[in-house]
C-alpha cells in the first residue's frame, strides 16, 4: 500500500515511470496491483489451504525474481514494458519465494490427494422363513382381469 503513496500511475513502454521506496525498491501502479492481490489472494485462501498458498506464491515470486534478472541491465529494466525492476528488486523477490518455499515445505512434501474408500459391497437380504418377508405370489393368470 505504501507503493501507492510514491508512485501510482499505469503508465507503458517509453513512458514507463517509476519511482524508489527508501532508495531502494522501485514501484508504479502495475507492481503496486500486484503486491497487493498476491496478499489479498494469501489472506483469502491461506485459512484453508495454508501450504498450497505458501507453494504457490513462492512460485510466483521465484519465476518473478528469475525473470527480472533476465530483464535487468546494469541495475534497470523491465517486465513487458510494464513492470520497472532494479537488482535490489530482484533480490527481494527471490528472498519472498525461497521464504514461501520454505514454508510450504517445512514440514515435509505436499500432501497428495486423499484417497476415496472403496464402499462395501451391499448383501442382499434374504428370507430365512419369515413369511411377511417375502414377497407377494402373483394372482394365476385366469384371474388376472381382461382390459
């Protein structure tokens, strides 16, 4: 949120702006929607599915960290001419994914998908004398009514 407060435009290509938090983090609008709908998306699923959440944004961030390393130049670049990117951005992003890794791994592998019990087969009942238990007899066929 703090992102917004420096540097809130939606601005592209040669007229990509930007401006630095603290010196150091480099923010626009675009990199400011997506900081905060990945928190928003932890808050909303984290709850239920806290370690998928952890994996899942470690990911993201890992794959963005990587690729504004490709996309950096001597400390400045950019994503899709959308997203400005220093090293030290970089560096942080890569710092969010490998904590997220760690916590969705720290307890071990992710669990796998439980697996369904097979139902027990249903036993037919079966009369042992009981006459209420059986069925009606059908009427002979000479007394069956004629339509």
């Amino acid at each position: 949120m703090l992102g917004f407060f420096y540097d809130a435009g939606f601005d592209t290509g040669t007229k990509l702006a930007a401006d630095d938090i603290a010196g150091i983090i480099v923010v626009n609008g675009w990199r400011n929607v997506i900081y905060l709908a990945s928190g928003l998306l932890a808050l909303a699923f984290a709850p239920r599915h806290a370690r998928r959440t952890a994996a899942t944004l470690a990911g993201f961030y890992l794959v963005y960290g990587v690729w504004g390393l490709i996309g950096t130049d001597h400390d400045i670049g950019n994503i899709l001419e959308v997203l400005p990117l220093t090293d030290e951005d970089n560096v942080l992003h890569l710092v969010i994914g490998g904590l997220g890794a760690i916590a969705a791994f720290a307890d071990g592998p992710l669990p796998g998908l439980p697996r369904r019990k097979p139902r027990p087969k249903r036993r037919r009942r079966r009369s042992g004398g009981d006459e209420a238990s059986k069925p009606a007899a059908k009427p002979p066929a000479s007394s069956r009514s004629r339509a």
